[in-house]
C-alpha cells in the first residue's frame, strides 16, 4: 500500500499534468479559430507559427514528463476499458459505475452459491449422519473443517 507521501506526489503530478493538458487543449482551440479566421498576413501566419510551436513544445515536455521513469506517475495503472471509454467520448464515470454494478452482481451470485452449497453440505451431513451413524464422527468432522457447525455445536447453542 502506498503511504500518504507517495499519494500526494501522485496527487501533485496529476494536478500539474491536467493543468498542462488543459493548457494544451485550449491552445489548440485558439489555433482553430486562428486558421479559421485567418487573414492571410504575415504577421497572422507568424503567429499562428508560433503558437503551434509552443504546443508542439508543450506537447514534447508532457511526453518527456510521461516517460520520465522517476516519475509518480508511472505508479498509476489506468486500465485499457477507460481509456478506450475516453477516447469514445464517453465519460469515464460511466465505466467506473458499471463496473461496481457488475462487481456487485458478480457478489451477489458468488454469495447466492456459497449459501447454496453450505445448505447442500449441512443437508447431506445430517442425512448422513441419520442414515450411517457410524460415520457421524467423520461427518462431523468434514462439515467442521469445511467451516460449518455441527448439530452438537448447534444443540449447544439452542
């Protein structure tokens, strides 16, 4: 687990880096409504020329920082769906509360079947146990090491 240190200067970087990305979109935009409203001067083609320029250096920078490897955010495991969600124009939240709602019903199936099959457990040991009382001892046994309680455990409770 990582400590409280660890996390703020993943925190810190993050925050740094949207920052730049933020800058480099809105950059980019400009450009947009630069070209798209481009006179045709000089003076408008050198500074649509050095406008890209800086976004190309931006864009270098935010690529060297990505690739710095004693860099906080090489820590950060992002998973394929969510990028893939992102570069769909979906939100990513949208995966996230997808993913708890499948996760829950995976759970919720999990416990069904578990709770299916200690119920089968106890229903064969105690018919076991009915049938064959010689083996109520090793039966007894099985159903304790596989987690459950015995009816002797259970008279005692009652």
């Amino acid at each position: 687990m990582q400590n409280a240190a660890e996390l703020a200067g993943i925190q810190d970087e993050l925050q740094t880096t949207e920052q730049q990305v933020v800058n480099i979109i809105e950059s980019f935009i400009e450009l947009g409504v630069s070209v798209y409203d481009f006179p045709g001067t000089q003076e408008a083609t050198q500074g649509m020329v050095t406008n890209l320029r800086r976004n190309v250096d931006r864009l270098l920078k935010l690529n060297q920082r990505s690739n710095d490897p004693t860099s906080q955010l090489h820590k950060l495991n992002i998973p394929m769906e969510v990028l893939q969600y992102i570069e769909d124009g979906r939100n990513p939240d949208i995966y996230t509360r997808e993913f708890v709602e499948a996760i829950r019903r995976s759970n919720q199936y999990q416990r069904a079947k578990m709770n299916g099959l200690r119920q089968l457990r106890d229903s064969l040991a105690e018919k076991i146990a009915e049938e064959f009382p010689d083996l109520e001892q090793s039966v007894q046994g099985i159903v304790e090491r596989t987690g459950g309680s015995t009816n002797h455990d259970t008279e005692l409770n009652a």
